[in-house]
C-alpha cells in the first residue's frame, strides 16, 4: 500500500499530516491541489488547508495513478473524469478492506 495504512478516524487533516500519510512533500500535496478541481480542501482563517475524508480519498486515487501506476497528470485527470465513480467503489472497497485487515491484526496481537 503506498500511503500509511491505519485506520483514519479524525473529520479534518492539515497539510502536513497528510503529506505523512501518504510519504510525499507538502508541496506535491498543493501542487496537486493546483492540478485536480477535485481536490478542494476547506481553508481556515489562518488560510490552512483542511483535508476532509472525500480529499484523501481522491488524493488515494491521484497516489494510485500517478506514483504507482505511472499515469502521467493528463492521463490521471481523464481516468478520473471518465471513471471517477468506479475508481471511487474500488477505492472505497479498499479502504473497508484496510479497516477490515487492521481490526483482525489487532485480534490476532490480542490473543498471543
């Protein structure tokens, strides 16, 4: 899995919290921000960006295409803009899957 698998249970992520998540810079995060119109996280007074859980989905999707899969960022927005929904299930399937995998690691720690 390219980005930190863990369970994500907070409503907002700043910047550098998510640049931790998924082992990149900061300024890719923004760059990508830049980039992709679906990437719109809120900003508070100071102007601090605040991811939500629909941000770091997408940005789970543009890690996929572009660091793993090789996408360049052209090939990366028209997968999206053509498939965006079933990218979004299988993204989705994956996240359930994850929180599946971490809950019955923590079973299997539990009872040894």
């Amino acid at each position: 899995m390219p980005y930190k698998e863990r369970e994500i249970t907070k409503l907002y992520y700043s910047i550098g919290e998510v640049s931790k998540l998924f082992e990149v810079n900061s300024s890719l995060i923004r760059f990508w921000e830049s980039e992709f119109d679906l990437l719109k996280p809120k900003k508070n007074k100071k102007g601090n960006r605040l991811f939500t859980q629909k941000d770091l989905t997408y940005l789970k999707i543009i890690y996929e295409l572009v660091k793993v899969k090789g996408y360049t960022l052209e090939g990366a927005k028209r997968a999206l803009k053509d498939d965006r929904n079933t990218l979004l299930e299988k993204q989705n399937l994956i996240d359930a899957l994850s929180k599946i995998k971490i809950q019955l690691e923590s079973l299997k720690k539990d009872l040894y």
